[in-house]
C-alpha cells in the first residue's frame, strides 16, 4: 500500500454515530492519499461497527487503544504512528467540505513551504487575521488566535521540533483547553510559519441558542477558561494583555447593559482565567516551558 501523504488523527472517547458524518464526509474527498489514525480512548468496542463501515467506504483506518483518556496525549500518541507528511485533527463530530484536503496538500506544496496552514471553520464565521501568516508579536498578544485543531494541519516535522500537544492542557485536566493554541504559540514563537487559507473550509456545529447560566454550564465554562489563564502564565505574555483578558469577560457584557446570563459566564470565565493563571503559575512555572506529560502506553489493533 502506498505511504499517505497526510494523517488525519482522530482521538474519540464517547461518540459514535456522529463518526458517520465524518467518515463519509472523507469518503467524498478529491484528495485521497491520507489514513486516518482513531485514537480510541473508550473501554468498550462501540466503535467497531463504525471503523469497519469507514473500511468499507474505502478510507485507510487504522485503529490505536489509548488510556486514560487524555485528548492531547492522544493525539501525541496518532502523531507517533503516524506516516503522512501533513497532519490534521478532525474531531469526532466535525466534517470536512469535499476538496479541503485537496486545498491544503496544494498550499503546502507551494514554493514557501510552511510549517502550518490554518483553514476556515464555515459555521464559526469569524474574521480571518489581519495577515495571511500569523506572527508571534500578534499572536503573543492574543490576535489571530486561538486556534482551533480542528483547523489545523502542520507538517510532521514541526512535532519533531518543539513536540507535541502539551498533556497537562485540554479536555480531561484540570486546565480544561487551550492546547491547540499552546502548540500554535510554542510553533510561532521557534520561528514555524503558520499561514492561513480561505479556500479550506471545515464544518463544526455552533450552538446557536442563547447562553445559559446555569450551575453546570458556568462550572464548564470556568473549566475551559482555566486552560486561557493557564497560557498567559506559561508563555509569559505581557502583563497588559493578561489584565485584558481578566477584564473582557466582565467588562463586555457590561458595556452591552448585559446583566443577565451573559454576565454570570463572563465571571465564570474570569474566575476559571485566574484559577489557571494561579495554578500554572503555582505548579508548573518553575520547569521547563515545553515540558510534556508522559503518555500512556498505546497499542495498535
């Protein structure tokens, strides 16, 4: 069988039937030289049924057991086994429009060769950065990011040179997020060049209904926000950047004559944005600024 050009890791825990949309939204790519590592995190054999329709549409699966579960030492385990030389992370429940992979081999294969390319999340609908390539001075101030992974492809050797997703971040730990962003800033910050392309597009649903305020919704939203403060400590960024996110939370709704439930979140984001500060500040500042968290041992199926 032919080596891939490109790895797609997709580290699950819980799902299944949204893994239908994905996997036929892969069936239906122009481009077709990829493998897609599952990094299953379950402890039960739930996704079989789905692993083998994907077998059966035609995609190159490949099946990893990985425990804990721990999003980003899942992902670092895909990386390790993977042979593509791009590599993305499509979450469990998102799709990619028929020629995104198509779009992305074709910007990496331009003559400026970059280290990472940034694609169009459709239903998030936000303003693309100010520039085509992101900068550490911009992206050191919280501009052009955060990033999310499932926008993100990166040429494997860029692992090779400042590692991979950080473990103590992201879904599972105490810091609650932001380890796609810790690995955009770690890249841009030795010197990788991340650019950005319209023309790829990937679909994840928004939740469009107006936020809630109650009890489990603000201790998620505090969760998350904690891995935010967790960033500012650990890539130092400059105090009034730090001051500004501590504020925004609070001052937006505010400002909008907002003091319902937008209100009671923006202060579960500023106290979840203080606890990781404090946190981070507290564990982990005095080692090494990339170190990572071991992973747990993985096998092949």
């Amino acid at each position: 069988m032919r080596k891939p050009d490109v790895s797609l890791i997709l580290a699950t825990v819980g799902r299944t039937d949204e893994l239908g949309r994905l996997f036929d939204s892969l069936a239906a790519q122009t481009f077709t030289r990829f493998e897609v590592i599952v990094v299953d995190q379950n402890s039960d054999d739930r996704l079989l049924p789905h692993l083998e329709r994907a077998r059966y549409l035609g995609i190159n699966v490949r099946h990893l057991r990985h425990n804990p579960p721990n999003l980003a030492n899942a992902r670092n385990a895909g990386i390790e086994a993977a042979r593509g030389k791009w590599i993305g992370f499509p979450d469990d429940d998102c799709w990619y429009a028929p020629r995104l992979l198509e779009r992305v081999v074709a910007r990496f294969s331009r003559s400026d060769k970059p280290s990472g390319v940034i694609v169009r999340w459709v239903e998030q609908d936000e303003q693309p950065p100010s520039a085509a390539d992101l900068s550490w001075e911009r992206s050191r101030a919280f501009r052009d990011i955060p990033v999310s992974s499932i926008t993100l492809f990166c040429q494997r050797d860029l692992f090779k040179a400042i590692g991979g997703f950080d473990g103590r971040l992201g879904v599972g730990q105490f810091f609650g997020a932001g380890e796609e962003t810790d690995l955009a800033l770690r890249a841009l910050r030795a010197g990788a060049r991340l650019t950005y392309e319209p023309l790829g597009e990937v679909h994840h649903a928004v939740n469009a209904e107006k936020p809630r305020a109650d009890t489990a919704t603000c201790a998620a939203v505090r969760h998350r926000a904690r891995g935010t403060g967790a960033l500012y400590a650990k890539h130092r960024l400059p105090g009034w950047v730090i001051l500004r996110g501590f504020a925004a939370p609070m001052l937006r709704p505010l400002l909008k004559g907002s003091f319902g439930a937008e209100l009671l979140l923006g202060y579960a984001t500023l106290r979840g944005r203080l606890d990781g500060f404090i946190a981070w500040r507290r564990k982990h500042a005095a080692g090494h600024a990339n170190a990572q968290a071991a992973n747990a041992p993985v096998k092949e199926v």
